[in-house]
C-alpha cells in the first residue's frame, strides 16, 4: 500500500504538471491589389498569412536549400534586376549552366502556368523543382528538410505558419508561394497612363506622375498599340502586360529547344515559349527564353527586321512575310522611351521584398 500511494502520488505530480498544447491560428494577409487589376485567386489549400509570407520570404533567401549552402532562389532572381537573372543563363552549385534565362518573378499570383514551356499548373508545383535539380540547388528534399529541422527558429516559424508542427517540401513551397504573389509590380509610369487612358480614378499621387509623362512616351504608347505601329498589343496588353499564351516570336528556323512542344509533344507546339510581361523590362535583360539579346535595342530591332519564318510561327505577327514591322530610327526610339514606362521603381525598392538577414 505505501508503495502504491507513492506511485499514485509521482502520477498526479506529472499529470498536475502537464501543460495542454496551445493551438495556433496563423493571421490572414491582406494583399495590396491595384486598383486597375484583377482579383487574384488565391488556392484554397494555401490561404494567405503574414506568418506565411514571412517565412517565405525567409526561405527565399535560404542558402541552405542548396546542396552546398551557397546557394538560394534570390541567386537567380535578383530584385535589382526585377527578381530575373542578369546572365543569359544561371549557373548551379557545380558550376553547371542552365539552357534557359531565369523569368522575372513579377505578379505571379496571376499567372495560369510556370517555366518557359509551362510545364508546371501552379506556383507550388513550380518552387518544388529548383531544388533538386542537379543542374541549379542540387539537394533532395530530404536532406534540405533535414536542414531546417536541425533549426529550432524554423521550426517555430513552420508552426506559426502552418498552425502544426512538422516540416515538409509542401510547406517550404507554400510558403515560399505566399511570398512570391506579393511581389505585385503596378506602380509604374505605364500604371498611370493605363488607367488615365479607361477612365480609371487616379489618386493625386497618379495625378502628379501624369503630369510628368512626355509626349514621347504617350507617342511611344501608341506605336506599341498601333496595328500598323510596332504591333505589339497582341501579346502584350492590360495591367499585366502580357496574354496567358505560348508563342513562337520568330527567333529561329529550326529549334534547337522545343520549348512547348518538349511538354505536350504536339508538333504545333514546337518553338512555342510562355509569352512574358513587359513589366520592368527595361531592368531584366537580357532577353527571349535563351537570354540572346542583351539589349532592348535588339529586341526591338528583332520585332522590326529580324521575325524569322517557321512552321509554328505566331499568326498575330502579322508583317513577318517582310521580316517584321519595319520601324524607322524615330519610331524605334519612341517605342523604346515606352518600353521604359513600365519600370516600376517602387517595386525594386520595396523593403518587404528585399533579404531580411
């Protein structure tokens, strides 16, 4: 009996001691969309959070998800060059080169599909191939989960986040998707034309920028728009600045990189590549899907004389029998004075967007 009393007393000790586990709820984020954007949907499984987003923003930065610490997202997404790779291709953490120009991460929370050739559906599905890659970050997920548990802050982060315990590669990419569709780019001098030009309401901040906008570039403007200007409206028009489509644009003959095809195996796909936004163009050269022009002026010189024909070739480039729109030197100077309106100064000096370390 005295030993039965004993052990009965140590059990209501510890039960006295144990604490409940406190539950908790991570607090929803409240986007910042411009006025003259679309709503952005935001999937179900991946609610939006100022824990989310901290944490991912955390993980962008994260050296640690490479193989040899050296390396993470923001390598070859740089925010001075509008979060795109400033050489023609990235290199990985063996010293191998990719084939293909780092995108711009630019108002991705609208985007219907990811990578040149689209193959991944969501911006999840996306995050989760850089690491692993042999050729970019090189590191099974295992190992770099294994990484961040070995961190008591991460682990608190993921539960603040998340509500649970547990790390795992779904919740890394999570994360990291939560931060990336606030990277929201609408503040540029095109922002102020575009909605001065649909009527939309301009704060006296927008009325102040109006002002400053040169006949050059409202002349700029419409040659981008005009159908017998530059002729670029068609894959690239409203607050995103491009279509949610793939295109051949003309750069080659034969294709040396099948872009679209290489996913759907569909011989009408071949030479086809996301069409990307103008936003910010003017700071994320070099260009195209194989980063071969390194200057807007080849670019814009490409649209004018350089369309080469194909089977696949994008039937909206409409003077390709000619080679292009055949710009004059004025024509190409103002089309680039435009092209120059859609850099966005408050977005690459935005202080939420940049490494908090």
């Amino acid at each position: 009996m005295k030993y039965l009393l004993i052990i009965f007393g140590i059990l209501v000790f510890a039960l006295s001691c144990k604490k409940d586990k406190v539950g908790y709820t991570p607090t929803p984020y409240e986007l910042e969309i411009p006025s003259h954007f679309p709503e952005m949907k935001i999937p179900a499984d991946n609610p939006m959070t100022v824990e989310g987003v901290h944490l991912g923003r955390l993980l962008f930065y994260e050296e640690r998800l490479s193989g040899d610490n050296t390396q993470s997202c923001a390598s070859c997404h740089s925010i001075e060059s509008a979060f795109s790779d400033p050489n023609k291709y990235s290199t990985g953490i063996d010293g191998i080169q990719g084939n293909r120009n780092s995108m711009a991460l630019i108002n991705l929370g609208w985007q219907k599909f990811f990578f040149w050739d689209g193959r991944a559906a969501t911006l999840e599905k996306q995050i989760l191939e850089p690491v692993p890659n042999p050729i970019e970050m090189h590191q099974s997920w295992k190992d770099a989960v294994a990484k961040l548990n070995g961190d008591v802050n991460y682990r608190n982060l993921f539960y603040k986040a998340f509500g649970e315990e547990g790390i795992d590669s779904t919740k890394v990419a999570k994360s990291i998707a939560q931060f990336l569709r606030t990277l929201i780019s609408g503040t540029s001098k095109y922002d102020i034309m575009y909605k001065y030009e649909y009527g939309i309401p301009l704060s006296s901040t927008d009325q102040a920028i109006l002002s400053t906008i040169s006949l050059e570039e409202w002349a700029g403007y419409d040659l981008f728009k005009g159908l017998n200007g530059a002729d670029c409206f068609h894959c690239h028009n409203g607050p995103l600045m491009q279509v949610q489509l793939f295109s051949n644009n003309g750069l080659d003959a034969t294709f040396t990189d099948p872009g679209r095809g290489g996913v759907t195996g569909n011989a009408n796909d071949m030479g086809k590549f996301k069409i990307p936004t103008l936003r910010n163009i003017a700071l994320s050269a070099p260009y195209m899907h194989d980063g071969r022009f390194t200057t807007l002026d080849q670019v814009i010189e490409h649209y004018s004389s350089g369309i080469i024909q194909s089977s696949t070739l994008d039937p909206s480039i409409e003077f390709a029998f000619q080679g292009g729109v055949q710009l004059d030197s004025e024509q190409k100077s103002l089309l680039k004075k435009f092209l120059e309106t859609l850099t966005d100064y408050n977005f690459i000096n935005n202080p939420n967007f940049k490494d908090p370390n």
